[in-house]
C-alpha cells in the first residue's frame, strides 16, 4: 500500500500531535485560554473531547485554566492545558499548588521569543528556568522537550504518565518551531503507548492519608465523588492533608515534593545520542535546535572533527549521569540554546569543570543554521 | 443531643480542633453553620459536596466543613470549582469566598462564571474588609470607610456584588446579612437548590479589623447596624433613593430558570456521537484510532 492510501500516515502539525498524545492517554479534561503558538491545542481538544465523553472549556484567562485543570484532576480526570510564555508566567502560582498538594496535570508551554508579549510567532527555549524555577518557594517539576512531531504524541503521553504515577505536575516544552512545524507521522500500531495511572486508595476513609510522604512510595489520590472525602490545600499541609505549622511535618514535607522527583533524575533521564562513542566535542541540546545541532555534527564530521550530539528529552530532572561519563573524553562541550543561557547552567554544574562548556545563544526569534553552529564549534576547536 | 450539636457534629469534620480561626464575634461562623443545617436539611451526602475556597478568613471554612474540600490559592475559587464541577457533574460544589477573594484578586473569574452558569453555589462573605491581613480597604468598603491601607477614608467606591452578579449574568442572586439567619438559611437552600450558577452575598461582620477602625463598640453593634440599615427588596420598593441612602437590600434579585453549562455541553456531544453528517463521522472514526494508541481503557468524566 503507497503512504498515501495508508490513513496511518498523516501529516500532521507539533501542536495537533500533543492532542492526538492527550487523546491517547485518556486525557478527558482540557482548560485553556487562546494564545499563540500554542491555540491549535485548545482548538484540537475542542473539537475532539465531546466525541469521546470528555470536557473542554474555554476559560477567562491562565490562571482560570490551569486552576480548572487541578480541579478537575482532583475529582478524577485526566487533565492538561496549554499555552506560552505569557500565560505560563501567569500559571506559576496555582503550579505551586500542583507541586504542594500533588496534583496531577499536564501543562504544555509552546515557547515562544522575548519576555513581555515578545515575539508571538517565533521561537525560543527562554522558559527553561521558569519551568523549574517560576512558581515561589521550594519544589520540584517534571519537563519534558520533544524535537519531532512523532516526539510530541510520544512525550505528552509520557507526561500525563508521569503526573499520574509521581502526582505532579508536567510541563511538555515545545517551541513554536516544534508546535507549527508539519511532519509526515506514520501513527503506531494500536496499545503502543503505556500511560501509567495514579492509585487510588482501597482501605477505610479513616485511615486514608493522602499526602503521606514515607520512603519514596507516593501517596494513592482519591477523587472528589468517590469514597474517600478529603482535603486539599495550599497550606503546607500534614500526611492528613491539614495545615500544620509543625517544623519536622513542614520539613518532611518540603524534602518530599523536592525528592521524590530530583532523586528519580537517572530513572527520568530519557536521551538520544548521535556518534558520542569516539566524540571530542560534544553538542548538548534539546528541541528543535537539537534538530540543527545533529546537521551540525555531521558536517563536522565530514571536515574532521569529532562531534556528537546528546539530545536531552528529560529536562527536568536534569541527570547528570551520562554528562559525568562522557566529560573526561571531551575537549569541549557546546550548549547551543535559543535563549541567553539557561540550561548551559545545569550543564556547567554537572561537569564542574572537567571539560570546558561553552554557550552558544540565539535570541533574534530564529532558528540556528547548522552552519552557525559548526562555525562556533570549530573556533572553540581551534582556539 | 440538640438539633444544632448533632448538625455540627455530623457536618464539621471529626478531627480538626475548635475552635475555628476567627476571632470573637466574627460573622462567618453564622454563614458557615447556616450552610451546614442547610446541607443537613437537604440530606446531601458529604461525599457528594465539595466545598471551594480561594484565600482569607473565609477561605479557612473548607477546613471545617466536612465533605470533600479545596482550599486554593487567592481569589482562584471560582476557577478551581469549574474544573471539579466539570469533573464530577453529580457534585454539589459551594464555593466559599470573601469580598477581597471574590470581587478584587477573583473578580474576572466571579464575572465570568456568573455568565457560564455552571451549577456551583457562591456563597460571598462581604465584611468590607482584608480580615486575615489585618484590615486593608477592599472592593466593598465603603466610600469614606476607614481600613488600615485607608487611614483617613476609603478614597475609592464601593463594588455592589450583587448588582455586578447579576449584571454578569448569574441565574441566581439574593443577598442577606449574618443578622438574618433565618433569611439566611432559606436563601442558602434556594441557591443549593437551584440548577445554574446561583451566588448568596451575605454581609457580614468583621469587628477586628473594621468594626474597631470604623467606631463599632462591639460586635453586636455590628449586628445592630444590619438589622438598622437593611431593608427587603418589598420594602424598598417604596423608599425613595434618599431614603435608601447608606442601606443595602435583601432578598432574591434574580431568580432565572436557564439551561446550565454542563446540561448544554452534554446535549451537544450527545448529537455529535450519533450525528450521521460525514464530517462527524469522519472525526469519530480519526479520534477512535487516536484513543486506541494508549494502552488504557477509554475513560469518561463523571
């Protein structure tokens, strides 16, 4: 059968293939508000969720969004939003409450150029640092940074996996490259995609503690309308689930939403290596500029340099593990990034200085070319 | 066992310690004990309500209540009950807010939900006053008002929330103070009642932070100016505007019967699942085979 008769082959757009991965992961709620480059998500759920018993709502503004979003995961859906820059910085604080109170949800952020309203229809990677940094107050996050539009279905269902099994928020970081871009996409075969789901708890609704945080087991949710009532909030709260003041419950408990996500940054760790065995200079990069990264390493190599690529997919928790392991070959390692300089940070700590990191930014609103990063690559060389 | 210890101690939850956080005198344990002998009489099982708040002293009234329970961040009550209400259709959600929670930091969500009339119940604490942070002016202070960020007279007018519910568009609005408990009660129960977005201003009073400011000698004299300065929507029909001056009214505003958000959506998907168009059953059969690449089984909100 040619391509075009078989109707598993699409072509499909980065911001259609995070709702056809929503879909697939039994997503059955969707807050948002309009936003570019991020809308053709909304408008994707929009269509699509009535036909299979689901919910869209169109919300006053962000914060309305991802506030209905935690809601409605807290009386049993599976629920995501989406947006960009301005709206993430407005979604920071009730993603605090996500963090504290471990509610699952999926917040996809198709990054867009510039703080401020910026530069709507270009690309950026400038929301690394906020994703894990911008709501206040100690916690942790899970980000996720697709390069394909195949990547895109993949990692949203991985997303909402990974909230449903670690009750946390996850923040799927596209640019508006990565979302805009149209690829042909042949659809795997049915049940390809394993999405985990949270527990829910069994016994007696009096002995139910739904924000206990012993060893690394994350607490069973129930759900409003079930069983088991409970409470929820943005107080620092007790196993119960109640406000408590009491410093060793409030440091247990601060330990326990930082921990129980930065000590699984191995077994988050997702990565895609391109000729690393033998590199001396090594491209760390995500998104769409690791697409640009991979063009670059092969130009290298045709001109005699040994380059290769480590494509995180699993920005948050950043693993150092494979970094470690491959610094003491390498004579350079170059972060290319749409941005001023965010992840190249991470990149500094975790090698802490047995290879030298060098930053390479791009913050015009447009892509790397690979020539621009094999003409760095080689004056790092060189020098 | 009275009446009213047996409602408080199958409606408040077991294991939080009283008393509640509010000061003495404090008009907000007449609201919350009013909803609960309405909850009581209405023999609505705990597990199907769940009680939203966003921030301040009445956002701490989840904490007692015993049904299902959010306490969410300031002002964002109304957003995070659309989402469990969507979620969860069958449950009675009541959203618990202050005047500074509802109508300054909440206020685009309060306008917006009132025109959705999604079925949640808006209970609106309105003491004119920041309780929790120690007494700032906010959208129902009066005009000439003193609060602590208004140290020689609110500058600013007042916000009417009533008048702004329905003037949104909500289906269902009444307002009554803590000094009328009986209107109170029977004004809960309506709004519970009521299918749509229905929203219960309920003045009350905050003597620490207000009353002491404004020149109240004590609570009761609080309670004393309601009783004085309100008057029944029947009643002010025949007052001039003179007359009316400084007092607010009581009573149900709006009562309209219109179809509610989640009715209207369920009815739509309802169509689309059987709509024989090809268009539609083209979408049905695309979203069939998206569905299916996950590995778990099709799940439904409630």
């Amino acid at each position: 059968m040619s391509a075009r008769a078989n109707k598993d082959v699409k072509v499909l757009q980065g911001n259609e293939a995070c709702a056809i991965g929503a879909i697939a992961a039994g997503v059955n709620f969707f807050a948002g508000y309009p936003i570019t480059p991020s809308s053709e998500v909304a408008e994707f759920m929009a269509r699509h969720l009535p036909l299979i018993g689901g919910r869209f709502i169109q919300m006053e503004d962000e914060i309305a969004s991802i506030a209905a979003i935690i809601g409605a995961s807290i009386a049993g859906s599976r629920s995501m939003t989406a947006t960009s820059g301005p709206g993430f910085s407005l979604m920071q604080e009730n993603l605090g409450l996500a963090c504290l109170a471990e509610i699952p949800c999926v917040i996809i952020n198709v990054q867009r150029a510039g703080p401020s309203t910026g530069l709507p229809t270009q690309p950026a990677q400038a929301d690394v640092m906020q994703t894990r940094w911008g709501t206040h107050g100690d916690h942790a996050i899970i980000a996720l940074a697709p390069s394909t539009v195949l990547e895109c279905i993949e990692l949203t269902v991985t997303s909402v996996s990974l909230s449903e099994k670690y009750r946390t928020p996850v923040v799927l970081l596209l640019d508006e490259v990565i979302g805009h871009m149209r690829e042909s996409v042949t659809l795997p075969a049915a049940g390809s995609y394993h999405c985990d789901s949270r527990t829910v708890p069994e016994g007696d609704e009096e002995d139910y503690r739904p924000a206990a945080c012993v060893g690394d087991e994350v607490a069973t949710l129930a759900r409003f309308g079930g069983p088991h009532r409970f409470h929820v909030t943005g107080l620092t709260h007790d196993p119960h689930g109640f406000p408590t003041m009491v410093p060793h419950e409030v440091d247990a408990k601060i330990h326990w939403i930082v921990e129980k996500i930065e000590s699984r940054a191995d077994q988050l760790a997702m990565n895609e290596e391109f000729m690393v065995e033998d590199c001396e200079v090594l491209l760390f990069s995500y998104g769409s500029t690791a697409r640009v990264a991979k063009a670059s390493v092969r130009q290298l190599r045709d001109q005699g340099i040994k380059a290769g690529l480590l494509r995180v997919k699993t920005i948050w928790p950043l693993s150092g593990k494979r970094l470690k392991e491959l610094a003491p070959q390498l004579k350079t390692i170059v972060v290319p990034e749409m941005n001023m300089g965010q992840l190249v940070l991470e990149v500094e700590r975790i090698v802490a200085g047995v290879a030298p990191v060098r930053h390479l930014g791009r913050v015009d609103g447009r892509l790397f070319t690979p020539d621009q990063i094999t003409e760095f690559v080689r004056g790092e060389v060189s020098a | 066992m009275s009446k009213a210890i047996e409602t408080a101690r199958t409606y408040l939850k077991p294991h939080k310690k009283l008393p509640t956080v509010w000061c003495g005198g404090c008009g907000l344990g007449v609201i919350m004990s009013s909803l609960l002998r309405v909850i009581s009489k209405l023999e609505i099982p705990k597990n199907d309500i769940a009680t939203v708040s966003g921030i301040g002293c009445t956002g701490r009234m989840p904490t007692y209540v015993d049904s299902n329970t959010l306490h969410t961040t300031h002002g964002r009550a109304l957003a995070f009950a659309t989402g469990v209400k969507l979620a969860s259709p069958k449950l009675h959600v009541i959203a618990a807010m202050g005047d500074g929670d509802a109508l300054a930091i909440g206020g685009n969500h309060f306008i917006h939900a009132c025109r959705r009339n999604i079925d949640i119940t808006a209970i609106v604490a309105n003491n004119c006053i920041y309780g929790m942070t120690g007494g700032q002016y906010s959208p129902t202070t009066p005009h000439g008002k003193r609060g602590t960020t208004a140290p020689y007279g609110n500058v600013e007018h007042e916000f009417d929330a009533s008048a702004l519910a329905a003037g949104a568009g909500a289906s269902f609005v009444a307002r009554t103070s803590v000094y009328h408990v009986r209107e109170l009660d029977k004004l809960l129960e309506a709004a519970i009642k009521h299918r749509g977005f229905s929203v219960v201003e309920v003045m009350s009073n905050c003597y620490t932070s207000y009353g002491r400011l404004n020149k109240y000698k004590s609570p009761v004299d609080m309670f004393r100016w309601m009783k004085e300065n309100s008057v029944t929507l029947k009643q002010a029909e025949t007052m001039s505007p003179e007359e009316l001056e400084g007092k607010f009214t009581r009573g149900v505003f709006v009562e309209n019967y219109m179809p509610e958000f989640i009715q209207v959506y369920d009815a739509l998907a309802e169509q689309l699942t059987t709509d024989s168009a090809a268009a539609v059953s083209q979408l049905r059969e695309t979203i069939k085979r998206y569905e299916q690449l996950g590995d778990r089984l099709k799940t439904r909100v409630g």
